[in-house]
C-alpha cells in the first residue's frame, strides 16, 4: 500500500513541476514585452467603430503581435496605413512585428487596432480590457484608458 503513495506522490510532484516550468517560460515570453503608454479614442455613440493606439516595448527577441482580443466589440483587427497611387489607404494586417530592443508604436496615422461594432458606447475616463496574442503563443493583458486625446495614461496588468 505505501508503495503506490509512493507512485502517486511522484506523479504529483511530476505534474507540479512541469507546470511551473510551462509558467515559467510562459512569463518570461512576456517580461520582454511591455506596455509602454496607450488609449482607446472615445467615439460619439451613433459611431460603432473605433480605434486603439498604443506602444510595446520588447526588450527580448523579435516577436509578432498577431492578435488582439476584446469584450467590448465584436472584433478587433491589426491595421496598417498604405499610401497607393497617391491614396492613403488603410488596410488590415495578419501581424505587426517588434524587433528585438525596438518598440512598436500604433498611431492614428500608421498601424493601429480597429475595433468594429462597438457593443456600448465608449465613454472618455472609461477603461477596457485587451487582450494582446503573440505568434509565441503568449498573451498580455492590458487596461487601456478610453479617451478624445492622444496617449493618455495606461494600466498595465500581468497576470
């Protein structure tokens, strides 16, 4: 009898250590990248689009952010600004990468994160959720203030 609590301990122990090990490689993906300072514009609420803005530092190998994902609207697309035959154009994107040492700036007139059918108006002083997906399989949340002016101040959550 003492022999299979033996066997069953180990197994415990087994399965405990490999999930840290997962954790551990897990977060350490994601101490390299960081939120440097963002928000998301408040539109009017007859508008059902909107757009988030912010700044990734990565202080680690190159990685690709190659999703975003929200509660607050029914999708949320990685865009990016193209001039053609002399028109700007906006186009979505299946990524944006961010070099190592290098940080990833989304703006108003470049790359940014389009939100399509907003599920409530967004109300400036507001914050919301996002959830940043990378091609490592690594995820970031991070709270962003809703607001009518340019980079206003972040939280930033790691979990």
């Amino acid at each position: 009898m003492r022999l299979n609590g033996v066997y069953a301990l180990k197994n415990i122990l087994k399965k405990v250590v490999n999930s840290v090990i997962l954790m551990t490689i897990s977060a350490s993906s994601l101490a390299n990248v960081m939120l440097v300072d963002g928000y998301v514009r408040a539109m009017p609420p007859s508008v059902p689009n909107s757009a988030a803005y912010f700044s990734l530092m990565n202080h680690g190998p190159s990685i690709k952010l190659i999703g975003v994902d929200v509660a607050f609207a029914n999708e949320a697309q990685l865009h990016t600004v193209l001039e053609e035959d002399g028109m700007v154009k906006m186009r979505q994107t299946s990524s944006f990468e961010i070099a190592k040492d290098t940080t990833l700036t989304l703006s108003d007139s470049g790359q940014h994160v389009m939100l399509l059918g907003l599920k409530k108006p967004l109300v400036a002083g507001d914050s919301v959720e996002l959830m940043l997906r990378f091609d490592d399989g690594s995820q970031l949340p991070v709270s962003l203030m809703v607001s009518k002016q340019e980079m206003a101040k972040t939280h930033h959550h790691q979990h």
